[in-house]
C-alpha cells in the first residue's frame, strides 16, 4: 500500500510511527532528547529517594535492635557479677570446711 500525501500538506494518518518519526523536524529532536532526559533524570533522583528512605528505615532499625542487645548485654553483666560473688563465697565455705576437716583429722 503506497501512501500519497494529502494535498493540504499533512501527513495521512495511516503512516507509521517509524515514517512518522523520520519526518520529524531537526529542531524538534534535541526538545524530545531533553525531555527524555529530564524524565530519566527524574527518575533516577527517585529511585535513589526511596533507597535513601529504606536505608533510613533500616538505621532505625539496626540501632533499636542495638539498644535491645546493650540492655539485655547490661543485664547479663550483672548475672556474671552475681554468679562470680555467689561462686566466690561457695569456694570460701568449702575451702574452709576442708580446712576444719583436716584439723580434726590432724588433732584427733
């Protein structure tokens, strides 16, 4: 199918986009680059919003997590501090249970 121009210089609607596309004016094509840029460019600065935003998200996450473990760290200090008294006085007792066991041993 040959298409013949119309004769009030308009292009026929039938042509395709590829035909259309070549027909485009020279100055019409830097505004379309342009564009297509500014809406790369645009795109880009979103993506990389919403990565900042998960980063973000995930900061706020890693230092809640970080406060639970200090605390749960602090408290399990403690425990340590009371099982090392408990053990010391247990190792005292026994030490001198041993002590009067073999005086008596000794004297008797």
């Amino acid at each position: 199918m040959q298409v013949t121009p119309r004769e009030d210089g308009d292009e026929p609607a039938a042509m395709s986009s590829r035909t259309v596309a070549q027909h485009v004016s020279p100055a019409a094509d830097p505004d379309r680059r342009r564009l297509q840029l500014i809406t790369a460019q645009r795109a880009y600065c979103e993506r990389q919003q919403e990565r900042l935003l998960k980063l973000r998200r995930k900061i706020g996450d890693l230092e809640e997590i970080n406060t639970t473990l200090h605390a749960h760290n602090e408290q399990l200090q403690l425990v340590i501090a009371e099982l090392a008294v408990e053990n010391s006085t247990v190792f005292a007792t026994s030490l001198r249970k041993n002590i009067s066991t073999t005086e008596k041993r000794c004297i008797g």
